[in-house]
C-alpha cells in the first residue's frame, strides 16, 4: 500500500491507501486505452473468421501464442485434438475454438 495525499483549496486535505499495484491515470488517458482495446477486440474477432478450417501444429502455436512443444504436448494429453495426414498432424478449426472455449470458462470460473 503507498499512501497518497491530495491537497485541495479552503484548507481541504486527504489521505487515501491505494494498493501499491494500482495506478492513477486521467479520464481522457482511461478513455484512450478502453478506445485501444475495443480495437483489438474487433481485430480479434475478425482474426477467427479468417482461421482455415485446419490448422498446421505452427498455425495452432501461432493463435494461442504458444510454442509448437506445448501445442504437441496439449495434443498428447487430450486437451486439444488432431490427426495425421501421413507424418503430418493437423488441428481442425472446430476443435481449437472448442478447447479456447474450454479455456476462457476455466478461467473464468
């Protein structure tokens, strides 16, 4: 906790605890970052419309911003499907979104 002192006019003063993991910004500097991210959640969104309906091990490490070790290792413990085309491994567009899904409730509960 850091201790903030706000000094104001007609011998006005205050002290507020803030947690020493929060940050004090302007309105307008607030409005700028809300701004910021609905752009990259609009971005987001039209990421997956344009997501083929099968994935490369590389595509799949790409879109969950992983590396291709943990995308073979999510694969090798059920929590992510594939298969083979020959010595290829293939993911479907389905089964990624359907694990993200899986993912965010995880998360979230």
């Amino acid at each position: 906790m850091r201790e903030v002192e706000v000094t104001g006019t007609a011998h006005l003063q205050l002290k507020i605890n803030i947690p020493a993991d929060y940050v004090i910004i302007k309105k307008e500097e607030l409005e700028e970052l809300r701004r910021i991210a609905a752009e990259a959640r609009s971005a987001a969104s039209e990421e997956k419309d344009e997501i083929p309906p099968t994935l490369t091990m590389e595509q799949v490490a790409r879109y969950l911003g992983i590396g291709r070790t943990r995308v073979f290792h999510l694969i090798k413990s059920g929590e992510l499907s594939s298969y083979k085309i020959g010595k290829s491994r293939r993911v479907r567009r389905t089964d990624l979104l359907e694990f993200e899904k899986r993912l965010r409730k995880g998360v979230m509960q």
